[in-house]
C-alpha cells in the first residue's frame, strides 16, 4: 500500500495518508480532508534520512568489514534522485481448475429452497463451479522498476519500501542541499505492460494449474524518485565510488564508472498528490469522514458525493428500485453498468471473488429503477469505487458467458436495492439468492 506525506490545507501539517483512502481526518487540526490525485500519474519522492556525514560513517563501516582502506578525508558527496515506474492494480486471475479450498460448500453462498412460502421470495439452486472454467482468482498486486537504463545504477526495483516510507511532493522531500533529479526514460503507460508480464511469470512459476487468462483492474501508476548518496574519493590513480540508500543507509554497490551526472535543481517536475477541504461541490457543506467508503452523502443538500478515477468528485444521481421491501430491508448499493444491466455490488463484502459471484447472479434479472424524492431511511454506504467496479463488471460479463469485448460498458449509474435481513444474511427478494453473513464480514 502506497503512503504519501501530504500537508493539510488547513494548517500545514503533515498527514500520512494511504493511497487507497478516499477522505481522512487531519491529525493535527481535526480538518475532513480529501485526496486529490493529478490527472496523469502522481510524482512523488522519498525524503533523505541520512546525511552526508552519516553516509560516509557508513561507507567507512563497510569498508573496514572487508578490512579495505577506508575512504579519504574531504570525498565528493552528491544527492542523486533516481526514477522509478510503479504501478499497483486488482490482477484477475482465471484458471483451468479450481482451488480445492474454494471448491463446493465452502463458498457463502446457500439454497433457501423452502422459504418461499414463507419469505415470498423464489427458490433457487446452490451455486455449482464449472470445472472447465474456474473461478477468477483477485489480489492485488505492486510492481515497481526503475526509469532508467538496465544496470546504470545498482537499484534494480524500490521492492516493500514504497509500502513502509511515506513518500512526499518532490519539493517537499529536498532539503537544503542541492540534489540532482535523474530524468526519468520510458512511459508510465509502459508499467502496465510490465505488470502483465510479471503476472504470467509468477502465475506460471507458482501454480499448479495452468493460468488460462489475467486482467488488471484499476492500474494506478505513480512515478517514484527515490534519494541516493554517490561518494567518491580520488587521488593516486585509485578513485573508488560508491552508491548509498539515502533513506536506509545501506550500501547498494560500489560503482567503477560513475554516469555523467545532471545538472543540480530544485524540483524533478511533475505533480503531486493534494490535499483539499472535504466539502460537498454543490453546497459547500462539510461531508462525513469515513476512509471505508467512496461516496459520501451530504446531510445539507442530500447530494451523493462520490470518488472516482483518480479522486475528482462528481454529484452521483441514484436510482432506487421498485420493488417493495419488507420492514427489516435496508437498501444496498450497486454499481449497474449497460448493456446487460450488469450489477456490481457496491457495499462492502469480505472476498472480491465473493463478490463477483454475488454479482454474477443477480445481474441481469427483470428489475426497473426509478430516482424518489423520499429515498429510504436505511441506505448502506458505497465502500467500492466506480473505476474498481467497472474492472468487477467485465469479470461478471465473462461469468454469464458474455462478451466484454463485444459490449464495453456504455454506461454507468448507482442504484440502491432492498435486500432483506434473515439471521444476519442477506436476501435478494428477486432471485431468492442469499449472501451469507461470513461474505459480508468486514474486509
């Protein structure tokens, strides 16, 4: 999970934020902020924690390990920041066969064959997998590789530090030393294509059943400078030169022949990620924190606030459907995506697999919806994304044997479903289908 340092607008304090969050609290002033992501990609850097004192303590530390002369009083220091792609993404994974672990009665799915009578709701079958397809395997997935030539420098990928160093803005991460920023070679639309190729590496390293197909869904590309020490010490024909983690210290490798190094500047380009007033667009009013979901109501103008793509904001209308509801329905939110009114469960279950299959069957079915002036009182909260859904959706296309390629989505819209409570389950009073309460257990 990528982490970002970025300071409130409010008071300038600092906030370490996760990627994936949508609104948080400031720690310091208590402001409801959101995240704001640039329309390309964010740039972003990691900031130096060692000096050029204390790397050169820790060059000398290597050294005298391997009981070598240690480095020469007054050695050149640089600051370099080196560039590199990363990108994170849902990966679907679909197989020959599937998982013993997943296979038959361990899936929360059940028959309520014999309530009918009872509930009014029709029976229906208990949800059987097709050997010759499998299910689709979803996990998230973190690649990063550098923007630079192979082998030029010894940082080969940034691996788990993304995920344990807060990363900033590039001004914010320079000090008062001049440091060099590495231009950074290839395309960010290139991560994708490496994502891909990594995917069908490990898959076919690492399971047993052949990898028939992948997908990304919601690739989030980020460039990454990362801050590295070049010493050098010359003199009698015997120069040595050495690159040093700026954040960990740890020595990367020593360097026969250092590149030609840019010139020094202030700021890399690019733009970061932001920070802004978490406010309703329409009526200015403050809206609810809750980093569990991506959209938010406001308690003012009743507007639907919604997070999408790379964190704008956009009024989301919804449609409510009219099917009667019992007295103990709450209405759940689904992302429906046309042609095929495919549904996309909004609201929070435990198990994106789980959450495909839920989707799979109840999509499709004879449903009308209609906006209301006097939307129900008891709405659950929208805890997935509309850029993640649109992923989801082509996976439950290809569930009921249709093509995605042939009907790409053409467009997109929330609508809320009375489901109804039994024992803690859910029901669907349309297909009789019943999520268990082990699905909808928090993620």
């Amino acid at each position: 999970m990528l982490i970002w340092r970025l300071n409130c607008p409010h008071c300038n304090g600092p906030n370490d934020v996760a990627m994936a969050r949508h609104c948080l609290t400031c720690r310091h002033c208590g402001a409801g902020l959101w995240l704001r992501c640039p329309d390309a990609y964010p740039t972003v850097a990691g900031t130096r924690q060692i000096d050029c004192r204390e790397a050169v303590f820790r060059w000398d530390h290597y050294l005298k390990e391997q009981h070598r002369p240690l480095s020469r009083p007054g050695c050149a220091a640089d600051l370099l920041y080196l560039p590199f792609w990363r990108i994170s993404a849902m990966v679907a994974i679909r197989r020959a066969s599937p998982p013993a672990h997943i296979a038959g009665d361990s899936i929360p799915f059940f028959d309520i064959e014999g309530m009918g009578d009872r509930n009014g709701s029709p029976a229906i079958e208990r949800w059987q997998d097709d050997s010759s397809d499998g299910p689709w395997d979803i996990k998230p997935w973190d690649l990063s590789f550098p923007a630079f030539d192979h082998g030029l420098w010894g940082l080969d990928s940034l691996g788990i530090r993304t995920q344990t160093v807060a990363l900033g803005g590039c001004a914010e991460s320079t000090s008062s030393i001049e440091a060099r920023w590495w231009p950074p070679a290839g395309r960010g639309e290139d991560a994708a294509t490496r994502l891909s190729e990594s995917v069908a590496a490990v898959s076919a390293q690492t399971h047993r059943s052949e990898a028939l197909n992948h997908r990304l869904i919601a690739p989030q590309i980020s460039l990454i400078y990362w801050p590295v020490w070049l010493l050098a010490d010359g003199g009698k024909g015997s120069g040595r030169c050495v690159e040093i983690d700026a954040v960990s210290g740890r020595v990367i490798r020593e360097n026969p022949e250092t590149p030609q190094l840019p010139e020094p500047g202030d700021s890399a380009g690019g733009e970061s990620p932001k920070l802004l007033p978490h406010r309703c667009p329409s009526c200015g009013n403050d809206l609810s924190v809750d980093s569990e979901l991506a959209a938010f109501p406001c308690s003012n103008c009743g507007m639907l606030v919604a997070h999408v793509g790379n964190g704008d904001r956009e009024i989301m209308p919804c449609d409510f459907s009219t099917d009667s509801a019992s007295h103990n329905s709450v209405w759940y939110p689904f992302w429906v995506f046309e042609p095929g009114q495919i549904m996309v469960p909004a609201f929070s279950i435990r198990n994106l697999r789980f959450l495909v299959r839920f989707g799979a069957n109840v999509s499709g079915q004879d449903r009308s919806f209609s906006t209301s002036d006097n939307p129900p009182a008891r709405l659950a909260g929208v805890a997935l994304p509309s850029d993640v859904a649109a992923g989801l959706a082509e996976l439950i296309r290809d569930q009921k044997s249709e093509s995605s390629q042939a009907h790409p989505p053409s467009s997109t819209r929330l609508v809320f479903v009375p489901l109804r409570s039994e024992a803690g389950d859910l029901v669907d009073p349309v297909t009789g289908l019943c999520l268990s309460r082990r699905a909808l257990a928090a993620s």
